[in-house]
C-alpha cells in the first residue's frame, strides 16, 4: 500500500465513525429531499421537467451543480497536481464551453421542445426515427458521463473507509447506482434539482474553504504557491509551462486540440445540461438561469487552480500517483494536509470535502440519469413503440423502469473505469454530445434544408464515428491507465476522439440532407424559427 494511502486510510481509520456519519448524513438528509419532491411529483411534466416552477436563480444553482461533477473537482484538481499548466486547461475548456451553450442553444431549445431533444428535433422531422436516434444517442453520451461519475465515488470512498480490494471498490460503484436509481425513480425532476441546489452550494463551500486554507499557508501570495508547485513537482519551470502533458509530440498536440474541440463544443449538445432549460417557465428564466450558472461555474474554476496548485506545492507527486494513477485523489489529500496528516483537523477536513465530492457524485449521476430515463420513455417508448398513444402514467413508469436498466449498466461499466482519470472520462462524453447532438440541434434550430435523412446521419455517423474511435483508442488498451490496461488492441493514436468526430457529425448531416429526396416543411421551418426565438407557442 502506498504511503499517500496509508496515510489518508490511516487519517480516515481514526475517524472512521465521523467519516461514516458525515456520509450517512448527506445520504439521508438527500433522501428526505427526494421522497418530498415525490409526493409532489403528480404527472408527466413533475417527473420530466419539475412542472416548470424553478426560478432563474434555482435553475441557475441546479445547472452549476449538474455541470461542477467529480470531473470538475477531482480531475481537474488531480490534472492541474500532475501536469500543472495543462491540467488547468480542462478548466478553461469546461468555462468557455458555457458560452456557446448560452449564446446558441439555451433559449431557442428551451421554447421548442417540451421534456426531451428529441421533441426539437421531431418538430420538422419524421417523428418515429428521429426520436429513436435522438433517444439512443441521449442514452450513449449519459452513459458516458456516468462512467466518470461512477470511477470517481469508487476511487473517493475506497480511499476514506481504507478499501483497497477490487470487490470492495466494486461494492461502492454498486451501492452509489442503486442510489441514483432511488433518487430518480421516487423524486423525478423536482427532486434531482433540489438535490442539485444542496450539492452545488456544499461544493462551492468545500472549495472555498480549501482555496482559503491554500491561500493562509501562502499568504495570500499567488507567486510563492505556483514557485512551490513548480519546485515540489520535480518539473521546475515547466511545470507552469504549456506542454507537459500536451506539447512533448505532434500527436499529443493533436490531442490536446480534439480535447479542446470537444470541451467546448459538447456542453451544447449534453443531453442533462439541455433537459435543465424545460424547469424553468419562461424564456427569460432560461437566460437568467443560465447567467448565474456562469457566474457560480466561473467561480468555481478558479478556485480549481488554487486547489491544484496546492495540491502540487503541499503533496509530493508520488504520493498522489501511488494514491490514484490518474490523481483522482488529490483534492481530497490535498484536505489531509492542510488540517494536519496526524491530527483531528486533517481528519474533519479529509471527511468533510470527501463528503462534498460524493454528494458531488450523486447529484450528477441522478441528473444524467433523469435524462437518459426521460428521452428513453418520452421519445422511445411514448412516440416510437406506442406511437404516441401511451398515457402519462404509463410514459412515467417507463422511464422508472428504464432508469434502473441504465444504472445496472453503469454499474457494470463503472467498475471497469476504476482507474482513469475522471476529468479525461468525461472528456470523452463531450466529444460524443457533440458529434452526434450539436450538429442536430443547430441545423434543425438555424438551417432550412435540414431533413429526417440529415438528422438520422449526423447523429448515428457522428455517434458511431466517436464510439468507434474511443473503443480502438489508448482510453480502452494499451496503457497502463487504460480500462483494460493487459490488452492492446488499439489503432487510434489520439485519447479524444472530437477532433475527427465532431467534423464528421456536421459533414453528414449537411451531406443526408442534401441527397436526401425528401422536401424539407419550410412551413414547419418557418413556425420553429418564430417559436425558438420568440418563445411565442412554446409550453
């Protein structure tokens, strides 16, 4: 056992009871919220969009919660500890992604559909096939994102109660699925965003406290913590240099920009991020919320460089290696020594961030599975296999009901990903939303010919292109980091696939709709453009 683990089991062992409670704490008081939410929750439009009562305020702390997951606060603090300068280049990917969100997607989607992507894409479209493929992408890039989610509670919690076997870590991964199943089976929207509210201002308290406690130890001194970063990293001036982890060849260069291209391109096109514009009632709500999610998310980011940067000034490297390969653990550690390896204050600090990081978990992973479970019932069960004849009581149930076959296979996929950095994971999932959904959303919103054909090819080209790719790249073999690290069956040189996905994507959408022998419904065109702009008609 590595001694960064030693230590922080050694810390959490001492404390077990407290770190226990504060946990069972979270859990419960979440718990509560949810079977509340669920005795209000009456009809289709409770379960899919909280019945549209949510301010621009609460949207807006919802929306940052959904989008500050454990990719935001574990992998980023633990890429930011290992690569310095690169790390903090997720921060900026994941902040300025918000912009196009806001700029292209937030208000024309929020007044043309209904609960789901699909409703905005079958508005001018065939409805059947086109809710089976917006239903089956939305279903793909959650599970994705959940992945992430599921990788960081085993690695977070494994860390805390002292677990290093694999059947325990397994054990956790299962336990936060059968969580997130609860959640949203009982609380539908209303209660995942309430859950939402509570994590996001925990997690903006817990970074906070660690940036200021980074700051006291360095005097408020930004110079002297990134000089001891650079030092204690082993890496010295390059360690604040571009490059590390980006910049040794032209291929990680390459990389780095299909990551970029991904981060900023996928937050339009995530399917638990789109869903959070129906909660609200107006338009107006929708920028207002969108405004303050901004604000909160920006925040947040830079207080992942203090986080970071501390981790890399206080911790040795090798300690938050050995502790987790992909430095998953290093926010938490980073706790550790800021209250004292030995002491009762480390061990408070350690428990109470790790506490804040799994509430993290939970309150996205029950945000990504509302939305799979949502577009699978709305657009699959509802308008595909019961063309439109199912009653809102039985679209409900479906979606009950799928919601526990998504979290068994993120389960399953979860325990798998134990070992790869969290932030890189969900860099994945953005490459997949937006190759397969952004294209959709913005020719079916802002382009006149855009056909069924059109629609059908982007989102499967576009899907199957960034799956493909991913599963014959370093992510999944070849590596020691890789999900299955003892076998190589990579060709793709590349870890982000955006860079060839996303460009696929728009050229088969543009390409289907132009072979396509079908007459777009200019009509229809015309009737989305007036509604998406103006909100006139919208529900």
């Amino acid at each position: 056992m590595s001694h960064a683990f030693t230590l922080a089991a050694g810390a959490a062992s001492e404390h077990r009871g407290l770190i226990i409670s504060l946990f069972s704490l979270f859990v419960v008081a979440t718990l509560v919220i949810t079977v509340w939410a669920g005795r209000q929750t009456k009809d289709a439009s409770d379960f899919y969009a909280g019945g549209r009562q949510f301010s621009g305020f609460q949207n807006g702390l919802a929306v940052a919660g959904d989008y500050m997951s454990a990719a935001s606060f574990l992998g980023i603090a633990g890429a930011i500890a290992l690569f310095g300068y690169d790390g903090f280049l997720y921060s900026i990917g994941f902040l300025v992604a918000w912009l196009v969100a806001l700029l292209l997607v937030a208000e024309p989607l929020r007044n043309s559909g209904r609960y789901t992507m699909g409703d905005v894409l079958a508005y001018r479209m065939r409805q059947r096939p086109v809710r089976t493929a917006a239903g089956t992408s939305t279903i793909v890039v959650s599970i994705f994102y959940l992945l992430a989610q599921m990788a960081g509670a085993g690695v977070l919690v494994s860390l805390l109660l002292g677990i290093t076997s694999d059947g325990g870590k397994i054990g956790i991964v299962a336990l936060v699925g059968v969580l997130m199943i609860v959640y949203v089976t009982i609380g539908g929207m209303k209660g995942t965003t309430w859950v939402q509210m509570v994590k996001a201002v925990l997690l903006m308290a817990g970074a906070l406290l660690l940036t200021f406690l980074v700051m006291v130890k360095f005097n408020f001194n930004i110079s002297d913590l990134l000089g001891k970063a650079a030092d204690n990293s082993g890496k010295g001036a390059a360690f604040l240099e571009p490059g590390l982890k980006y910049g040794a060849t032209s291929m990680t260069k390459l990389d780095f920009i299909s990551l970029s291209i991904a981060l900023v391109l996928g937050t339009a096109g995530l399917p638990h991020i789109l869903i959070r514009f129906y909660t609200v009632p107006t338009a107006k709500a929708a920028r207002k919320s969108v405004i303050w999610a901004i604000g909160l998310i920006g925040a947040f980011y830079l207080m992942t460089l203090a986080l970071g940067f501390g981790a890399a000034a206080l911790i040795k490297p090798d300690e938050i290696i050995n502790s987790n390969k992909a430095g998953n653990t290093a926010a938490p550690l980073l706790a550790l020594h800021l209250g004292g390896v030995d002491s009762t204050w480390g061990a408070i600090l350690l428990s109470t961030i790790s506490a804040v990081a799994f509430a993290t978990i939970l309150a996205v992973v029950a945000g990504l599975t509302l939305a799979s479970s949502s577009s699978f019932a709305h657009d699959i069960y509802a308008n595909v296999i019961k063309k439109g004849a199912a009653t809102e009581k039985e679209e409900v149930r479906a979606a009950r009901l799928s919601t526990v076959g998504i979290g068994a296979v993120s389960i399953v996929l979860g325990a798998l990903a134990r070992e790869i950095n969290v932030a890189g994971l969900v860099a994945l999932a953005f490459a997949v939303a937006a190759s397969a959904n952004l294209p959709t959303i913005l020719y079916s919103l802002f382009w006149k010919r855009f056909t069924t054909q059109g629609a059908l090819w982007s989102i499967y080209g576009g899907l199957i292109t960034a799956v493909g790719l991913v599963l014959f790249s370093p992510v999944v073999s070849g590596k020691p980091t890789s999900m299955f690290p003892d076998a190589d069956f990579h060709w793709f040189p590349m870890n982000n696939p955006g860079l060839i996905s996303i460009p696929v994507g728009f050229l088969l959408g543009w390409l289907g709709s132009l072979l396509s022998k079908e007459e777009p419904d200019t009509a229809k065109y015309a009737e989305l453009e007036v509604r998406s702009l103006t909100g006139t008609g919208a529900h």
